[in-house]
C-alpha cells in the first residue's frame, strides 16, 4: 500500500495533487510521501517486534538527507557504503552508533573518517581490508567493531545484476573460510569481531534464499562461539523484494520475512540488524514526467517524455519494468492506445516501456512511474547533460522541494577551461 491515489480524478501524493507540484517544480521530478515512508519503516519495526534489533536503511537506494532525517528520527540506522553516505547519515542527525559501514572497497581514508566520528560496525569483504583496517585503527589508538561478511553460496533468484551472494560474486568473505578469518581476526590488534553479515542480493521474491543463507549463519554462529568468538550480532542484510506491476502476484511481506528470521536465527540470543532500502523506499517515491510528443511510427506510436534514462536508469539498466500511469485519471471503459514510452536520450536504450496500453495521451500529459523512490534520483546522472531533477517531500497536504533543480549555469560552472586553451 502506499500514498499516491486518485482523488477527484487527478493523482495525489497523500493530499497534495501532482498538477500543482507539476505547476510549481516544472517536470520531471521525483516526489516522495512521508506516510509511506513511515508505514514501511514501521512493517519492519514489526516484523522484529520481541527480538533485540536496529533496522538499517540501505541509504543507497535513497541518500536525500531529508528522507534520512525522517527515518532517523524514527528510530532507524543506516547502512552506508561511502565515505559520501556516511557524511549524508550524519549531517541528517544519525549518531554513528547506528551507522554501519558496508561495500567491498572502503579505503583507509574512510576508515580514518568512520573511527573519528563514530560507528557501530565495520562489515568487511576482504582480508586485505581487514588487515588494512586492523593497521589504521591501531595507529588511532582505537578498536573497530567488525563483522564479517560471508558469501553463504546461495542463489538470490534474482536479476544477475543484483545478485551478490553466489561465489562467483565480488561479494564477502566464503562461508567455507570463515573460521580462519575470525582466527585472524581475533589475533591483529585494532579489531574486535562483533558479530557476522550476509546480504544476498535485492529484490528477492521468494524467502527460500533468506532462509538457506540465515541457517548458514546460524551454524556458523554456533562454529565461531565454540571457537571462542562473542558473536552478538547478526547483519542479515537487505533485499526483500517489492510489487513493481500491480497485476502480479505480490512478494512476501516484511512480517513472513520476520517470522524465517525468528525461525533461522531468533534462539541465538543475537541482536539482528537488517538493512533494507528497496521496500522501505521504493513504493514511497514516483517520478512525475510530461509528455512532449506522441509520435506516430511504422505499426506503433511513440510517447516521448521529459525524463530519461539518466533519470530513472532501471528500465534500461536491469529491463526493469515501473508501472506508468497518467495523472489525470482516464474515464472509464476509455478505449486503450498502446505505446513506447521513450526519453529524448541519443539511444535507443533510453526507452522506459515497450507496447503499453493506456488510455491515449497527448502533448503537455503528465505521467507517473510508480515505484521510482528506490534507485531512482540516487542513480540519475547527467548524460545529454541534463541536469538532475528536483526531489519533493509530501507529509499530507504539505510540500517541499528536498533538492533543487540546479540551474544550467550551476552545470557548466563545475568544468574549467585550461589557461592554455
Ligand atoms: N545491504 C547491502 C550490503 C546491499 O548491497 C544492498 C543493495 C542493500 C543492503 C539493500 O538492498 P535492498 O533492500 O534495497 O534490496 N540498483 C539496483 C539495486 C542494487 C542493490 C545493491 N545493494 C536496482 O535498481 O534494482
């Protein structure tokens, strides 16, 4: 469920109506809805309910520090993979107790910056990393909380691009290792193992890979305690999948991926982390776009938009599909057209739809993707140099614009041209 309804025949974000977003912001433009955020938030805070737990906003699927403050001041964490996203945690009012730092290459400038300001946890991927990081907490004089993160072999059933937990991929630690790594571990000064991680991969919709992958954990939690490690903590990572087409079955709901937790892991006495982006983020956000022209061609017509696939890569990067709806609400029984839904880009990647039906739609139209509030704005780019689009927040009948549209002059600022050109 979310926030974005029909009322009185136009769309609405909550109780504000996209056309007057659109009036105000111009389009294209991302707007995200507080209620929705929060509803998500909350179904995990429920799935948890009687286990000692931190759920840990994948702030990769959506860093805008307003999104951030709001589920900060909820009560979330935030798992972070950048020195940048972890200052974004911060300057939303996140204490580093919450944050936990994730990612295959964190350098030891961010391992300097993380230990000076505050962390809750390192996962590490590598042993070049740990040891890196055993080197520059013991010249700060200080210890790393650390988990590892293991590659438990299992497959993900999802889109190849985002599957991480098979060994082939670049992913963690194999699970086979594990127990010489936490030897390691516990013999190099600077480090203190906390507890393990797992992330197996996003939008998962099926919750048989989180269980195989969390009873892995759970064997290892009993091997690495026999071995004499405090493991206190488990970080069983994101990836719980969400309904991207209305018509289709829905995925599994956060309280049935709670109740595998309890059934893998709850009798460990570990506190668990989890850190979800996708399904708190996701449906929260759409993508608000004109059309600027409906082109007839040769056995299909084109509706040509405002946006593109340096705004909301999905479709071109993974076949993703978004729902695509129009904001002014079609009559009834309205005869269908069927189009492409393309962008302006020199590419003919850059199409968002192929063969949609909807009612038929002219010149000046706007139109909504659903499902546009993970992995929407955070990997927009400016290819075609066009330059990003703005972010709205709604919290009911309020709106505020969260990032800017910058100018065309704030873009070519950012070049210099060489005195001797
Ligand atoms: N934790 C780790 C270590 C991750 O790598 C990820 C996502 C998450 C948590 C959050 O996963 P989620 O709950 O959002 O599924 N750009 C792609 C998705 C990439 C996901 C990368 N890692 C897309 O647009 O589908």
């Amino acid at each position: 469920m979310d926030h974005f309804l029909y009322r009185d025949g136009i769309l609405h974000a909550e109780d504000v109506s996209l056309t007057d977003i659109a009036a105000q912001v111009g389009t294209p433009f991302y707007v995200y809805s507080t209620a929705t955020l929060e509803r998500h938030f909350g179904l995990f805070t429920e799935a948890l309910s009687g286990m000692e737990h931190l759920v840990c906003f994948a702030v990769k699927s959506n860093s805008n520090l307003a999104v951030l403050k709001l589920l900060g001041e909820m009560g979330a964490g935030m798992d972070v993979v950048s020195g940048g996203e972890y200052r974004r945690a911060i300057a939303a009012g996140v204490p580093g107790d919450r944050i936990v730092f994730s990612g295959v290459g964190k350098t030891r400038e961010e391992m300097r910056l993380v230990l000076s300001q505050g962390i809750r946890q390192f996962n590490l991927e590598s042993e070049p990393e740990m040891r890196a990081l055993s080197e520059v907490a013991t010249e700060m004089g200080v210890t790393a909380p650390v988990t590892v993160r293991v590659n438990p072999d299992v497959d993900a059933r999802t889109h190849a691009k985002i599957a991480t937990g098979k060994s082939e991929n670049k992913f963690g630690i194999p699970i086979s290792r594990a127990r010489e790594v936490y030897a390691e571990i516990a013999a190099l000064p600077g480090l203190d193992a906390v507890g393990i991680d797992v992330h197996i991969g996003s939008q998962l919709t099926d919750l048989e890979p989180f269980r195989q992958a969390y009873t892995k954990v759970a064997e290892l939690t009993r091997e690495l305690r026999a071995d004499g490690h405090d493991i206190r903590r488990l970080d069983l990572g994101g990836g719980l999948g969400i309904p991207y087409e209305r018509s289709n079955d829905a995925p599994p709901l956060p309280i049935e991926y709670g109740q595998v937790i309890r059934e893998t892991v709850g009798d460990l006495g570990c506190e668990i982390e989890i850190e979800p982006g996708r399904l708190i983020s996701g449906n929260a956000g759409i993508m608000v776009t004109g059309v600027i022209y409906v082109k007839e061609g040769e056995g299909r017509d084109f509706l040509i938009v405002d946006s593109a696939m340096n705004d909301l890569v999905r479709p071109a990067m993974y076949e993703a599909h978004h729902d695509i709806v129009p904001v002014v609400e079609p009559e009834p029984g309205v005869d269908q057209a069927r189009y492409d839904i393309v962008g302006p880009i020199c590419e003919t990647g850059d199409t968002f739809a192929k063969a949609r039906d909807m009612a038929p739609l002219k010149a000046g139209d706007l139109v909504a993707f659903r499902s546009a509030g993970a992995y929407g704005a955070v990997m927009a780019s400016e290819y075609n140099s066009r330059p990003l689009i703005p972010e709205v927040l709604v919290m009911g009948d309020q709106f505020a614009v969260i990032r800017e549209r910058p100018t065309y002059e704030e873009m070519l600022e950012r070049d210099t041209i060489p005195a001797w050109l």
